[in-house]
C-alpha cells in the first residue's frame, strides 16, 4: 500500500511501534485479536486496528502540500478535513480557514473567493453542485481534492445502479459530508433516497408492501429523497450503498431486509429484476476497525477509552459497539482526563458532554480497552495511555513493555 507523508507530531513513541509489530507478526491482517501492553497494576488491550487510515493519511498529505506549494495564497477548506478536532486546530494555526461548517452552513461565501485561492476539497468529497460553483470561479478543484478513493467507489457503485435503472437506497446520515456528496451524485444518475437505520428501511418496506400509505412516506422522508421521486414508481427496483463510515452489520441488514421485500412483493424467480445485489460499499478501514473492535471485546476488560472527533461518524459506531458490552468513555484527547478519579466524555447519542467520577475501578490490574476511530492521530493515542499511567507510580517502564509485545490470542 502506498506511503503517505504525515507530519511527525502525528505519530508516536508507543502506539507507532504497536502498530509496526502487528504488521510483522500479522501482515495478511487475519488476527484481529489485539496486543496486550502489561505495565503491572494497569493492562491496555490495544486494538488491531485503528487510527488513521489510507483516506485520511492522503488528504493529510495534501493538506499540508497545499499549504507548503502555496506561501503568500489564501487557503481554503471546504470544510473540515476529517472529524478530528487536533488535525483541524492545526490547519487553522496554519491560517487555512473553512468555508463551511459540517453541516454545510456557508461560513466565508463563495462570492468572496477568486480564481488565485486554493480550496481544499475534504476527504468526504463534495457535492456536484459545490463542485460547479469552484469550478465557475476558476479555482482548480481537482489539484487539492483529497476525497477518499473509497467514497469514490461508492460513486462509480451508484452511477452503475442508475445505469441499470434501479432507484438507489443510500444507508447513512443525511447531514453528512459524505452522504450528501454520495446524495448529490446518486440523483444525477436516478431516483435516490437515504435512511438511517433499519427502522426507516421498514417505513419504506411498508409502503412497497402497501401497509403505509404515500402521506406516511412522504412525511417520513421529507427532504430527504431525489427531486421529482414518485414513491408509487420508483421503489419497483431497488441497490442499497452507503455512507463508508456507517456499521457494516447494519448495512448488511438493511440490504438482506429489502431483498426479502422484494421477494415478498415480486417473487423469488423474479427478484433479479427488482433488486440489486450490491457488494458492501464499507471502506476496508472501516470494516477491520469494526473487526478489531468485536476482538477487544472478547477480552475481559473493565472499561474502553475510545478517543476521537465527537462528530466522527466511524468513531461513533465503535462507541456504540462498545458500550454494549461495558462501561465505555468517548473522549477526543488526554484532556479530557481530569484525574484519576474524573474524566470527561461525550454521549454521541443524545449530543452531551457528560462527567464521570471513579471510572478506573478501585482494583489490580485494572483493565483498559484502547483503540480510536480512523481520523485520530497515534499522538493523541499515546498522549490518552500516558495520562492514565501517570495515575498509577509503580508501573513497569514504557520501553520493557514495549520489548515484551505480546499479542492476545
């Protein structure tokens, strides 16, 4: 796989090394176990995989080669270049500045930019008409664009679907940057509409099935379908994508549930013309994130330190796998970490940051899952294992430990 350039302030002294002894003692990635860092009265369980990935390292490259190649020029981010608040922060102390915020609320209007700005286009990708507007102001979109090859895929996947004529069903949040950009591309091409979960997938089942009538679907899915979309034609053939970050056992649900609708409406001998059997449309380093972390939960742990952005969708789904199982605190840096006895953390499901006193058990060892989403930086990783070893002063030495890797298996 290709090498990225990455600032060095994003790597590490221990997680870098981590991650350099699985990718000998592991190179064809079928362990997903994870590596057990010992250090006497506290044990990390540090996942497979986890932290930046192909995506993200590219558009990180091309960020900062952006700003290097174009002293004196404005610079501009689309927006955010990935959902993690560290590598944003330093783009801006670089004096790159956004033009929208997440949501895509216009902070500086494209009327203000000129045909000498540089715009980055994030790893998310944009919309076609985003992308029309740059291109009419004269900016070189393309020279600074660091979409995920692998957002791409799902566009050449939607672009195949509506070649084909079937309506395309798009499994992800709709005020997502990727999601809107796979939107903007799916309904060039054909009838779209994106859900969140299995239980929007059932409203539209429903309807197909004629349990739910067309205002019920409508009010449903209010803005969040193709323009000129006739529920009454165009849910006849159906392909499910989706957003790369979402959970691939839920988008694995959701196709499987829609093949069955369509065998129930149409017949099993006629189910080739009314759905489509997409392969899953999941990044691989979603899919392995994912992998890693149902192979961290199989150890008896006390709790799980999940680190990254708080508006990281991929980071978000290994939270929620997490908690289903123990005690689980989703924070974005070491900061969070008050003291031994207080942390601060985000509940991603109802939008809150919360405050926790005695998280770390009152026992030895006291046993921690690590692992993070594919947008934090290994620093941030390692500044999270250092402040929980500061708490605890009769631990082994970082590098004994680190010359005693041991995988758990």
């Amino acid at each position: 796989m290709k090498h990225f350039d990455i600032p060095e302030f994003y790597k590490s002294p221990i997680i870098s090394k981590v991650k350099e002894f699985r990718k000998i003692t592991d190179p064809r990635k079928k362990d997903f176990s994870p590596t057990v860092l010992d250090f006497g009265p506290v044990r990390f369980f540090i996942a497979r995989h986890f932290g930046f990935c192909f995506g993200v390292e590219h558009a990180i490259e091309t960020a900062y080669k952006a700003i290097d190649e174009n002293e004196g020029k404005r610079i501009f981010l689309l927006s955010q270049m990935i959902h993690n608040p560290e590598v944003n922060n330093d783009l801006l102390k670089r004096g790159v500045k956004f033009l929208m915020d997440t949501s895509g609320n216009q902070i500086i209007d494209f009327s203000e930019l000129s045909s000498d700005d540089i715009v980055i286009i994030p790893a998310f990708g944009t919309t076609l008409a985003i992308e029309d507007e740059l291109n009419k102001k004269g900016i070189e979109v393309r020279k600074y664009d660091t979409t995920c090859p692998f957002v791409e895929r799902v566009w050449k996947k939607s672009e195949k679907l509506g070649e084909e004529k079937y309506t395309i069903i798009i499994h992800g949040k709709y005020n997502h940057e990727e999601t809107r950009a796979t939107f903007s591309r799916s309904e060039k091409d054909a009838p779209a509409i994106v859900v969140k979960d299995i239980n929007e997938s059932k409203i539209i089942g429903d309807f197909i099935l004629g349990k739910v009538s067309i205002e019920q679907f409508e009010q449903s899915f209010k803005g969040r379908y193709s323009k000129d979309f006739n529920a009454k034609e165009h849910l006849s053939r159906l392909g499910v994508i989706n957003q790369t970050t979402m959970l691939a056992t839920e988008t694995q649900e959701i196709a499987d549930y829609f093949k069955q609708i369509m065998i129930q409406k149409y017949g099993e001998a006629n189910i080739k013309n009314h759905y489509s059997d997409t392969r899953d449309t999941l990044c691989y380093a979603t899919n392995e994130n994912q992998e890693a972390t149902y192979g961290l939960l199989k150890e008896n742990a006390d709790l799980a330190i999940v680190v990254g952005g708080y508006n990281s969708s991929n980071t978000s789904h290994i939270v929620e796998l997490c908690e289903e199982k123990l005690p689980t605190y989703f924070i974005s840096s070491a900061s969070e970490i008050v003291s031994k006895k207080r942390i601060n953390h985000f509940d991603f499901l109802n939008h809150e940051h919360l405050v926790s006193d005695n998280y770390l058990p009152e026992k030895t060892p006291v046993n921690i899952i690590l692992t993070s989403g594919a947008s934090c930086p290994d620093s941030v990783i390692d500044d999270v294992l250092q402040k929980i070893l500061s708490f605890y002063p009769e631990t082994k030495t970082i590098e004994s430990v680190l010359s005693e890797l041991v995988v758990k298996s």
